[in-house]
C-alpha cells in the first residue's frame, strides 16, 4: 500500500489503546523542533503520528529555534529601551546596555524592524501544501502558525518602564502581520497559537504586570489556541509551579475575555508531578463546550514512559469525564537528538 493512501487513510482515526489513555485521542506539539528546516519537521510528525494530529507546526527552525530571542532584532534602532533576557535576571547589567534611566527617559521615535512572522509563515506554509500533495500530511491536518503574546515580548526584550510605550507599537505590527497570514493563508488550512509564557510569570509575580487590551483580529474560520507554559530556558521552569492554581486562572481569564471561539488549551505538567494535589485546581477549569475547546496537558516527558502513563491516569482522575489529549511541556526545540528519540519512544508506546 502507498504512503498516499495509507496516511489519507489513517488520518482520523487513532489506535485503541492510545484512546484509552488521552481523550480525545490526539497529541498536540507546541511549536519548535531540533530539525533543519520545516520540511523535515512536517515529514517527521506526519509519519511518525499519524491520526494523532489535527494540526502541524512548522518547528520554528532556525533563527526561531530560541522562541522570541530573535525578537530583539526587531528593536535594534531602540537601543536606549533593549533589555534582553529582563524577565530572567532583572539586576543582571549586559554589555553595551544603558541602565535603567526611570519611567520618564525619553527613548526618542519608536521605529520597529520587521518582526518575520508573516514570512516565515508564508514559507512554511509552501513546503506544507507540497507535502499535502504528496499524500505525506494528510488532507483534514491544519498548519499551525505559533505567534507571541505581545505581552512576553515586551517583558523579555524591553526595560520595564518603557514596555507601556512600546507595546501599543508592537502590538499594531504583530496584528498586521496576523493579517497578512490570515489574507495569504486559506482558513481551511490554518491554526494560530499564541504562546503565553509571561503571563503565567506575571501571575507568579515574576514580572511586572503589564498588559494592553488586545484585538487579536482573528477570522471566524480559522483555529485558535493558547500555549500556557512555566518556559523552557536551559530546560529550566522560570519557577516551578506549585501546583495549576495559575494554569487554572489565567486559563479562565483567556475564556471570559476572549470573544472568539478557542480551539485549544495547552498546559504543562512537570515531570516530578505525579500526584493530584498539582492537577486538582483543573476541577475548576471554566472551558467553553467540551467539543469546542480541547484540552492538552503537557505531560509527556522523554524517557518516562512510566511516569508519563502515570500522570495520564491521575489526570483522568481528576478531569473525569472532560476529553484531554496529551503533548510535551514546550516545543521540542532545544531538546538533544536522544531526547527527542526518547520523546518518540514514549509517544508510540502511548500510540499502540
């Protein structure tokens, strides 16, 4: 049998047994993925999981590999207000940086770079329909484009007293090129994420809070969803989270404020965390229609098949009948080769 039709074939329909674990029976991929290039992360995912995604992303390789540090290229004519890695270390001086001058320090005329979403994802998307052609990415999956928070930008690459300043600017170039991918891309094919680290590390009181109402200018037919996450730098939480208490109401925040319909939720679940008092303030998760909304946990950890089929079935414990597929913590973009081979492993003994 071909690889054409038996991808078609496969496409919506999972293994028995992997629909005993995670309900809905489907695994969600955050965004990055150790590979050169989207096409090997297309051809990676497809075969490696067939029937078990309902949308790809293109594993924002390269300059992207690091999430939003190539972001701060966007603010090199704004020097005066740059302040890498800020929500990291707030007292750490970085070479060639002016300190802190004060909320009033005029930082002269904002002119913002071009950020590349919309390329990157016009790109991608070339290499996805190509794939799609060739039977390898099956007809009904959706190509996932993940986007940031403009709230996470500003609290990672600017200096807390001008990000009021600079986030109404970044935010109207973030929304144009959301548009632009929304105009180019058909709404058939498409999915946005937005990744929203920092507001969970707002709520944790990590960094100032600072946030502009957002009209995200989202089209009707396209999917949505959040990428709710405690951040993956040097493999590292920001703060380990005590148990889904923040999860829980941020996620809730996300599903009495946003007005359009969200397709998906994403939270983790840190490897150590195999008991119910970290999952039980899930019980008070407001999500819209069961059919509407998805949930995924970010359980899967590499190298922990047990722990990982441990923390499903706490999971189901404590979501009783709510359907929840499973996924990793993060993207897989600054995982080594054995790790990810670890990932696999997991995922297919999950998927038999």
């Amino acid at each position: 049998m071909d690889q054409q039709h038996t991808t078609k074939d496969t496409a919506a329909k999972a293994p028995a047994n992997f629909g005993k674990l995670a309900k809905p029976a489907a695994i969600h991929f955050p965004g990055s993925a150790p590979l050169s290039n989207a096409s090997d992360v297309f051809v990676m995912i497809s075969r490696a999981f067939p029937g078990l995604v309902k949308r790809i992303p293109d594993g924002e390789c390269g300059m992207r590999t690091n999430w939003i540090i190539f972001q701060v290229g966007v603010f090199s004519h704004c020097k005066r207000a740059l302040h890498p890695f800020a929500v990291y270390d707030q007292n750490k001086q970085y070479e060639g940086e002016v300190k802190n001058d004060g909320a009033g320090m005029a930082v002269g005329p904002i002119h913002l770079n071009n950020m590349g979403y919309d390329d990157f994802a016009f790109s991608s998307y070339t290499v996805f329909c190509r794939l799609r052609d060739q039977g390898i990415i099956a007809l009904n999956v959706k190509f996932q484009v993940c986007l940031p928070n403009p709230h996470d930008v500003m609290s990672y690459c600017i200096k807390q007293p001008q990000q009021v300043e600079f986030e109404a600017r970044y935010e109207a170039k973030l929304i144009e090129a959301l548009m632009n991918i929304q105009s180019t891309i058909p709404a058939k094919d498409l999915a946005i994420q937005w990744d929203c680290p920092f507001a969970v590390a707002m709520l944790e009181g990590i960094c100032p809070p600072w946030w502009l109402p957002e009209d995200k200018t989202m089209n009707a037919d396209v999917d949505m969803g959040y990428h709710l996450c405690y951040g993956d730098y040097c493999h590292q939480h920001f703060k380990q989270p005590a148990d889904t208490t923040i999860l829980t109401q941020l996620a809730n925040i996300i599903n009495t404020s946003v007005n359009c319909r969200i397709d998906w939720i994403h939270l983790p679940v840190p490897k150590s965390r195999m008991d119910k008092e970290y999952l039980e303030p899930l019980r008070q998760l407001q999500m819209r229609k069961e059919l509407e909304t998805e949930l995924y946990l970010g359980l899967v950890h590499p190298g922990d098949f047990e722990g990982t089929e441990k923390r499903i079935q706490v999971a189901a414990e404590v979501l009783g009948s709510r359907c929840f597929g499973i996924s990793t913590e993060c993207g897989w973009g600054r995982s080594s080769p054995e790790e990810v081979k670890e990932l696999h492993e997991v995922l297919r003994k999950l998927s038999e």
